[in-house]
C-alpha cells in the first residue's frame, strides 16, 4: 500500500507545489493534519532544499486550552531546529468590530499573519494542512449556501503562495500515520461542536449521505471538485484576458470597466468577471454569493452613482460609462510641493512636474490641454503649493465662471462617480484651490493675455479621470 509521504510526494510533483531552494512557512495549529504535514515536510526537506519556518496564530478563544496549543507548537518546532513564529489575536473583539463570525475572521486574521511573516522573513510559500475530507465538507458547505463553479471547485491544490500537499490524502491516512510513528498532535474541542456548521456537515450530513446514499462520498466529492477545479482556471485564464481588454485602470484597490462592452458580454462571463474583481481587490474572502453578483449586474441598467457594498468594504459603482470596483481610500494627507520641478509623491504612485514657460511657449488652443496639464498666470498662482483631496466645506471658482461653488456640486456636474470623489486631487495655491486635477483650473489663476511667467503643471499616475 502507498505511504503517505509516497502519496504527498506524487502529489508534489502533479501540482508543482514545491520548487529546489524554495523557503516553506508551514502553518501549524498543532492538530492532526498540520503536524503531520511538518513531520512529512522535514522528510522532503532535502529533496527539495528546502528552508523550512513555521507560524501559529493564537486566536484567543479556548484559553487555556490555545495557550498550551501555542506552546506545543513551538516545542514541536524547536525538536526540528525550525524558526517559530507566533502571534495573538482577540478574534471575537475583531470579529465583533467588523461584522463577521468568528470562523471568517480567524481565517482572515490567519492568512493576514502568514502573508506578514513572508514578507518579512522572505518565505515563498505557505504550507497549508487541508486534506480531502476538508475539500468534500467544503463542496457540501458551498453547494448549500449556493454558491457558484468556483465555490464548488472547494479548496484549490494552491493558489497564490499558498500550497495544499495533503490536498488528495484523507483524514483517516493521516491518523494511521501519527499514530504508525507515535506523533503527539493537540485535539481542538471546539471541532466537535456540531452548532458549527462546518463540524455539523462533518458530523452529521457527512456519514448520513455516506449510509443512506454513497459509501464513496467523499471521494465522489474531491473528483467532481477536481473537474471543477481545471474548469475554473482555464475560464480564469479567459475572465483575466477579458478584464485587461475592458480595464481603463486595474489597480489594487480600483479597477474600471467600460461599460458598454462589459454588458455586452453573455451572463456567464459577465459573472466570472464580477467576481474575478473583487478577488483581486480582497483575495482573502470568500467567494461573491449569487445575491451579490445579481446586484452588482443591475447597475448596468442603473443611474449614473448607483452603487453596491460589498463585503470587505469593496464598492461595485455605476459611472457615467464605466462600472467601477474600488476600496476605501486611506490617504488623507496633505504633499508639499516644491515647484517648479519634479516632486514624487512616495508610496502613491504619482508625480508632479512644474516647469516655467514663456506666453509665446502656450499652446495654440488652450482648450485642447490633456486633463493632466494645466497652466497657471505665475504672477497670482503663488507657494505654497500643496496637493490633498477634498475636505468638507471645499469651494472653487471653475474657468470660465465668474462666482464660486461648492466642490460638491462641481463633482455633480462633472458626473464624477461618488465612489471616485475621495480620490480626486486638489492643487493648492495658498488656502486656494487653483485645480481640481484632471477636471478644470480655478478662474482666479487663468492664463491672461498680459501674463509674463507661466507655470505649466503636469500630473502623471493618477487614475479616476473617467
């Protein structure tokens, strides 16, 4: 009969989960499936050159009980000389404050950590211990909450950084070989409370499908997400090809479609690529539920501002021809610009260049200007010179008018998305605003006829002119 690391090893190889040299964070919680994944990594290890470390996030629920958990796996850890990281987290206080239950939120707030300590410590992959039973209670979880192709394909072999070698072995192979070598392994408690749904699939729909309907359940379960599985990436590959041609912007916090050619897509595809969006904007949670998906598909028929929340604070809005996925934006500061010449603004992306031209340097039609460029009468358009976005009370005297108004009703009239509207740069002179970016100069600081000096500012990397 096949040993498990036999088993492992095959599957290893089938999925390309492991390259020479690669450095393997194992997450270990310290029961069945994860100590055995150590104990079987460290017999690979050679094989494979790898560097091993191993992570364990402590959720702060069953103490003492998690405490002892935490101190066994840094036991476990230091037996084999591996580097140990830990860490805390009050997971019912989280999972209070943002609305989630206690199982999200502890799988969130785990792959936070693991992504963390990879970035950190230059691991390439995370070593998870999901097995075959999980992929088959996970099929069954997913199909009756109702969930869609990718939901039912359940628990990919890896995606990302994340690796899964005990993906095609069962529960029962893994005991018979901690008990076969007499490894230790913790019993988490809480796995035998049925008013968890998932230990209730496990415990009780489970066993009942397998006497009343199918003794192979759970291998009839893992082939049919195995099927789905390959069907799922070879329609990614598709859904990616189609997002590149419809993005305007694709972003890690935004991506704008065009509008019209998305809803010419057949439902099907239009779907894939709701979802494929908000993946990519929050690729730890889970999958979109149908609900949400048809929400997000009637903004096309929608006004102009219609807009969807979706979970993890990603926001799905109707533009005026462009439907727009986006995160919160979190930059609230002031940048300091030193003009004329060339100013980075760090960690986001954009540049600012100021160059000082003569009147004859204008162009010909000022009305032609690209969005991102702007020219100022030197004379009144002053230092200091600042870029923020908008705050309450904002007003601003927009070329060509002759009176002020409010910034808010200039974004209403301009048709700029209201999801977009926290991102809109504003070019200070002094306290005054002389250009919302990309839209219109303020009147004040026109280029006049008797102008001597004239500053031309041009702004690179910003991303909502729509």
């Amino acid at each position: 009969m096949e040993s498990l690391i036999e088993k492992i090893s095959f599957t290893v190889e089938k999925r390309e989960l492991l390259s020479s040299g690669d450095k393997v964070l194992l997450a270990l919680s310290g029961g069945t499936d994860s100590v055995a994944l150590l104990h079987l990594l460290v017999e690979l290890r050679d094989d494979y050159k790898l560097e091993l470390g191993v992570a364990h996030l402590h959720h702060m629920l069953r103490c003492p009980e998690c405490d002892e958990d935490m101190e066994f796996a840094g036991d476990l850890s230091e037996s084999y000389g591996l580097r140990f990281f830990s860490k805390s987290v009050d997971v019912a206080s989280v999972a209070k404050s943002e609305g989630l239950s206690e199982e999200v939120c502890g799988r969130v707030e785990r792959y936070r950590f693991f992504e963390e300590i990879c970035k950190q410590e230059g691991f390439t992959k995370v070593a998870l211990g999901h097995t075959a039973d999980d992929r088959a209670e996970t099929f069954l979880l997913n199909l009756l909450r109702g969930s869609a192709t990718s939901g039912l394909a359940s628990i990919p072999h890896k995606r990302d950084i994340f690796i899964r070698p005990l993906l095609d072995s069962y529960r029962e192979e893994i005991l018979n070989y901690l008990e076969a070598h007499q490894f230790p392994y913790r019993v988490d408690s809480s796995n035998y409370d049925v008013r968890i749904r998932r230990n209730k699939v496990r415990w009780e729909l489970m066993p009942y499908l397998r006497e009343n309907y199918n003794p192979n359940l759970k291998k009839v379960l893992n082939r049919t997400a195995e099927v789905l599985e390959a069907d799922v990436a070879a329609l990614g590959e598709i859904v990616e090809g189609e997002i590149r041609k419809l993005a305007g912007h694709l972003g890690d916090s935004k991506i704008v479609l065009d509008l019209a050619s998305f809803v010419g897509y057949n439902l099907s595809l239009k779907r894939a690529i709701i979802r494929t969006c908000f993946s990519k904007l929050s690729p730890r949670s889970f999958p979109l539920s149908y609900q949400s998906v048809m929400r997000v598909l009637s903004l096309g028929g929608s006004r102009t501002g219609a807009r969807v929340e979706l979970p993890s604070g990603v926001v799905a809005e109707r533009g005026k021809d462009k439907l727009i996925f986006s995160l919160p934006r979190t930059d609230n500061s002031i940048h300091k610009l030193d003009l004329p010449g060339e100013c980075e603004l760090e960690g986001l992306g954009i540049d600012v260049r100021g160059e000082v031209i003569n009147l004859r340097d204008l162009p010909a039609d000022l009305k032609a200007t690209p969005p991102w460029t702007a020219f100022f009468d030197l004379e009144r358009f002053s230092p200091p010179y600042r870029l923020r976005t908008r705050k309450p009370g904002d007003r601003f005297k927009p070329l060509g008018m002759e009176t002020e108004k409010k910034l808010s009703d200039f974004f209403i009239d301009s048709a700029v998305p209201k999801i977009l509207r926290e991102e809109v740069l504003l070019l200070l002179s002094g306290e005054k605003i002389a250009w919302v970016v990309g839209f219109r100069p303020h009147h004040d600081f026109r280029v006049r006829e008797d102008s001597e000096k004239i500053m031309k500012v041009e702004v690179s990397g910003a991303s909502y002119y729509l």
